[in-house]
C-alpha cells in the first residue's frame, strides 16, 4: 500500500484490530475463496489487509447438491452446507500460509460449544492469527444461526473457545433475528474480541416454470448489494452498545460502502459477494478510494472516522 500512501500524502490505512496489525482495513470473507492456501495468497497480493478462511468444522462434509449458488436482482443466494475438508486436514493449508504477511482469520463451525472450541483449538496451534466463529449460517440444521440466535448459546460458545485458545476470537453474528444487539451484547459479555456483522439473510428464489424452489436446499442466504443497508444499520445499533470492534460485512461493493460501515462503526470491513461479481480489483479499488476519500475530507488515518456518524 505504499503507493496510496505516497499519492494522498501519509495518509494512514493501517488498522490494528483486537492486537492484530492489518496494513488496510479490508478483508476477505469467509467462504469466497477461502478453502486453499493458494487461493488466500492470491487475495494478499491483490491488496486485502486481512483474510478469512472458508468455515471449516471437525469432520469433512460434501455440503448441498447443486444448485447452491444463485444469481438474483440484486446480489446472490447460496445453500451451499458448508462444505470443507475438516478441521484435521485443513490445518495444512493454515500453515502453509505462516509468511502471509497479514493475518490469517480461520473462521470455525461446530455442533456446540465443545465443538466450536476444539475446531477452534486445532486451527489456533497450526497457526491461525485470529479465529472467527460462525455463529450465523443461516442454512445448516444444528450450527451456525441455529446456536447463534440464541444469545446464551452465543455466550457460552464464545466462552468455550476463549478457554481454548489464545488467539483474538472474533463472533460473526446472525441478521436473522429481532435483536442482533443482544447478541452482540452476549459475544462481548463473553470475551470476543471483536463481532463481524454480519452473514447473510434467509431467502429463496422460485423457478416458475418447474414450479419449485431453486435451490437444492430451498432455502439460503442472500448477499450483496441488496443486504448493505440491513447490515449498515446492524453495525450502527451494534456500535452504540458494544465497545468491542466491529468489522462490517454485507453487500460492500467499493469505497463508499466501505467509508459508510466504516462511519457507522467498523474498524475494518469484509469483501465478499462484490469478490465474486468483479474480482480481485475490489480490493486495491476500495484502498484507493478510502485514501482518496481521508485525504480529501482532511483526514490522515483510518481510525478517525469510525463511528463518526453517531457524533451529535
Ligand atoms: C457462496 C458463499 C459462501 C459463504 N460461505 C460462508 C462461510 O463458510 N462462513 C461464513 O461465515 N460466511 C459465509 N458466507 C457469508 C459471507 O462471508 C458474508 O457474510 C455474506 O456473503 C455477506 O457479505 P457480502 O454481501 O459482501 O457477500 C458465504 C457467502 C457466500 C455468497
């Protein structure tokens, strides 16, 4: 990111987030292309500051039948049932990634606290700067939303890999729910270091020629553009509750997006379904246009702005 530095005049994209050092504050998130280790190392020489590996959980699992991701109007639908190798092979490609040069998120699933922190443990010893837990896939039965809806359960997953590892522990929670603040309540009460807000929403799609749900699992979650203002506003209410970071995912496709979340509250934000739409590009794009945005408002870093739009 030397360059954007040199062209906007020392202006400072550099973000430390629950102690670790990210050069900007874009990240990869989790599932767009985060099962192998070539793949990560492709998205750090784009320019992320951060990546998130695909959830992986104790054993391996094939995930849906096609179809699993879809197009719609205004972003994507996937059921795709968290396919991944399992935790005990996974770990290879966790350290294969040890020269990264910035931080590499494992992100963990389980079918309960137990679970979460032994995934959490094995992916924390083989290297994982940071774990971020799953706590809001909206489509597999037993995980994911289903423990993460529910506040004590978020709290006592939380608790249990805090107990386990001694990595930063990041608690990425549900929209679906009528109170996304008090989970946000619970992962901080419990020791997260930060919350990522948030995952994608349950919808469907229905193909009116056969007359049937469209994807394999009838029902997934929606992302992209259409998700932004939900998850802009989960990220404003959070932040007026919780003093723990917050990293802002949903729907971000460029810099204004990402300058939004970033005023709303977050310290460092999560790319994923605008990865699949355009590439690689986002995340240099963003970077630029963050920079040029700081520099052009009189601001030198990053940290200046976030939360700056609760200021009365
Ligand atoms: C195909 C696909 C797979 C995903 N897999 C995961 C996953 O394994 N774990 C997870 O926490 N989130 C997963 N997500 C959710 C994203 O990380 C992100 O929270 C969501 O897509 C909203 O961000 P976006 O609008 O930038 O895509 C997935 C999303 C998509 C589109």
């Amino acid at each position: 990111m030397k360059e954007i530095v040199n062209l906007f005049g020392a202006i400072d994209l550099s973000v430390r987030l629950a102690g670790l050092f990210m050069p900007n504050p874009t990240m990869l998130a989790s599932g767009i292309l985060g099962m192998s280790a070539e793949t990560l190392r492709r998205v750090a020489e784009a320019g992320a500051g951060a990546v998130v590996t695909k959830s992986v959980g104790l054993r391996a699992s094939s995930g849906y039948p096609n179809p699993t991701v879809i197009q719609v109007e205004c972003g994507f639908l996937n059921a795709v049932g968290l396919p991944n190798p399992g935790i005990h092979k996974f770990v290879e490609e966790i350290k294969a990634l040890k020269d990264l040069g910035i931080p590499v998120i494992v992100s963990v699933f389980g079918f309960s606290p137990k679970e979460y922190a032994e995934v959490a443990g094995l992916a924390a010893d083989a290297g994982a700067s940071a774990i971020e837990l799953n706590l809001s896939c909206p489509h597999v039965k037993g995980t994911g939303a289903e423990i993460g809806q529910n506040p004590r359960m978020v709290k006592m997953t939380v608790e249990a890999v805090k107990g386990s590892v001694s990595k930063p522990v990041f608690a990425k929670l549900t929209p679906n729910t009528s109170d996304i603040v008090g989970l946000a309540e619970a992962a901080a009460s419990a020791g997260a270091d930060a919350v990522t807000a948030i995952n994608t929403i349950r919808a469907m799609a229905i193909d009116v020629e056969t007359f049937r749900p469209i994807l394999a699992n009838r029902v997934g979650g929606l992302s992209g553009p259409a998700i932004k203002p939900i998850a802009l506003r989960c990220v404003y209410e959070i932040y007026e509750a919780v003093s723990v970071p917050i990293i802002g995912c949903g729907g971000i496709m460029g810099w204004r997006d990402a300058v939004e979340f970033i005023l709303a509250g977050a310290s460092a934000v999560q790319i994923g379904s605008a990865v699949a739409f355009g590439g690689l590009s986002i995340f240099k794009s963003i970077n630029m246009g963050l920079a040029e945005y700081l520099a052009r408002k009189g601001f030198r870093s990053v940290s200046e702005i976030v939360g700056l739009a609760h200021k009365k």
